[in-house]
C-alpha cells in the first residue's frame, strides 16, 4: 500500500506491507509494517516552532484462530520516531449465536508510550487500557444492524512538550490533565438494495472527563458494476465536536490546566469520499488479484481557534489518498 494525507501544513507518506499465511484453516499469522514520512509545517509549528521532518515506523503481529463459531484474535505492535515510541497487546474475541445470526464481540488493548523532546533531554511516559464491546445482527436477509461500544482509559503525559497555550497573548507551555477517560458508542445499518448495491448509515457518539462531546454521522453507497470486477463505494461523512473544559485560544487567567491544542476546540468537519476495487485476475480456487483505490477531501472550520498571524478563525482542507494491491493463494 502506498498513503498519503496532505492537510494544515502537514504532509505524511509511505509504504505499507502486509503478510497473511492461515494454517489447517484454524490459524492465521500475519505480519505488517508501516511507515510514515513527515513534513510538518503546520499552524501549531509555523506560529512557535521550526518547520521539521521525521520518519515513523509501525511493526504489527498477529494470529487468528477459530475453534467451531468462535474466533480468537492476538496482536502486537510497536511504533517509533525520534521523539515517540508506542507499544501495544490486545485481544479480541468474537462468537456466533442463534445459528450465526447474531454475533457478538469483546475485545482489550494494553498500550505504553514513552513520550520525548529532541534536544531538550525530556521525556515521559503514558499508558493506556481500551475495551470494547460489540454485537452484530440479521434482522432480514437484506437488513443487517450493528452497535459497538468502547471505553478508553489513558494515565501520564497526554500533551505534547512541543505546545504551547497563550495567557493574555503570552505563550506559556501547556498544562492537561495526566488522566482522561473516554466512552463512544457507535451504531450501523446496512441495507441490501437488490440490484448488486446496497446503503449504509451510521452515527457515533463520544464523550470523555474533559468535557469533550462528539458527534458523526455518514451516509455510504456500494454498488457492483462491469460484472463482479469492480466495486465502488462513495460516502458523506459529518463531525461536530465542543471543547474542552480547559481550552482556550487565549485565556484571561492562569489556571492549573490550560491548552490551545486546536484538536480539543469547538470545529465541525465535512468528508466526502470514495473507494474502489477491481479484480485484475482471479481463479476460482487458486488465486486473486485486486487493485485498490481511495480518495478522500476533507474540509474543518474552527469556531474558537484563530490564526494568531491575522486574527481570522482558523480552517483548513485535507486531501487523503491510498493504493495497495491485494493477492489471495
């Protein structure tokens, strides 16, 4: 896979690969590697700090296993750049009920980071625990209906060494709470439209101790055409979200905790997308070869997060691209 994001200053790129290898059809082993390339001139940057480049590197492991209509899932991944390193285990369990019509879903996820600053010696640590419930129903054969539930608990440094807030117009470095507990719920319908597409709706909900609420809502059609070759699918995504108690774009106090981390302000966003793929070559019980593409333009507004080099409420578009290629043997 190749993946590029070019939004707000900031561009990331590279290659991704991925290995899957199943074992007397009860067991499968996969492996992943990722990479980033980061060149950051974002608004963040330009108004405190030096433009910089970095690369990032994500390696995963996994092995699926399915005893009768259950299946177990085991990962592991870690991830490093110069001034980060991640580190995470998790497992998931699903299983199939009432004759495969319902299927439900728990899943756990460990993870440690250590956060630094490059050239400052500085360094600290976070660590994280998410849970997650789901379940996925039937209702008719062309109606099929999910909800998934998970709950996030973070414990450390949850800021960034790099950012600063402002105080009366002075820059002063951020302060944030060294725990915070999330919650999201998110809901799907997917609907079959009988003539080789169908529609899909969804709606999530988030909410966390810092008093941050958020919502999306997307809309989605996929349909089939050229025969079974290619499969297009195009949606419409929209997110609103409220501050955090202790944001501000420029504060009239000193507090113990302040930040102007623009991702914990007041903005709504607008994504219009598509997909496609198509089956470059396939053998029934061979081999497949598939080609794929993705196309995403996005747009944020931000209604308490200004430019401080003009004033003006601060927006932006983002343009997200991938293309991999996929082979099944």
């Amino acid at each position: 896979m190749y993946h590029y994001y070019d939004g707000a200053g900031t561009r990331a790129s590279g290659p991704a690969v991925l290995v899957r290898k199943s074992l007397a059809d009860k067991v499968s082993l996969s492996g992943s590697y990722y990479v980033d390339m980061v060149s950051n001139a974002s608004i963040d940057v330009v108004t405190t700090a030096s433009p910089y480049k970095e690369t990032r590197h994500e390696e995963t492991l996994g092995l699926d296993y399915v005893y009768r209509d259950a299946s177990i899932t085991v990962s592991a991944s870690n991830s490093s750049e110069p001034d980060y390193t991640a580190k995470s285990t998790g497992i998931d369990v699903s299983q199939e009920i009432f004759g495969g019509m319902t299927t439900v879903s728990l899943g756990y996820t460990r993870a440690w980071d250590k956060v630094g600053q490059k050239g400052v010696g500085f360094f600290d640590n976070a660590k994280h625990w998410r849970y997650r419930l789901g379940a996925t129903q039937v209702l008719t054969p062309r109606i099929l209906l999910s909800g998934n539930f998970e709950a996030v608990s973070d414990d450390g440094f949850l800021g960034s060494p790099y950012r600063v807030a402002r105080v009366f117009g002075a820059a002063v470095p951020e302060r944030v709470p060294r725990t915070r507990t999330s919650r999201a719920l998110m809901l799907r319908a997917i609907g079959d439209l009988g003539s080789r597409d169908a529609l899909r709706a969804e709606y999530r909900y988030f909410w966390d101790t810092w008093d941050v609420h958020a919502s999306t809502l997307e809309f989605g059609y996929g349909r089939y055409f050229g025969g079974d070759q290619w499969l297009g699918d195009a949606y419409l995504r929209y997110y609103t979200q409220s501050n955090a108690l202790f944001y501000s774009d420029n504060a009239l106090a000193e507090t113990t905790y302040i930040t102007r981390n623009r991702q914990l302000s007041t903005f709504k966003s607008y994504g219009l997308g598509t997909r496609v793929a198509y089956s470059w070559k396939r053998v029934p019980g061979k081999y497949e070869i598939k080609l794929n593409g993705a196309l995403e333009r996005s747009r944020f507004n931000f209604s308490d997060f200004t430019d401080v080099r003009d004033g003006s409420k601060y927006s932006y578009d983002a343009t997200i691209v991938q293309v991999f290629v996929s082979a099944t043997f």
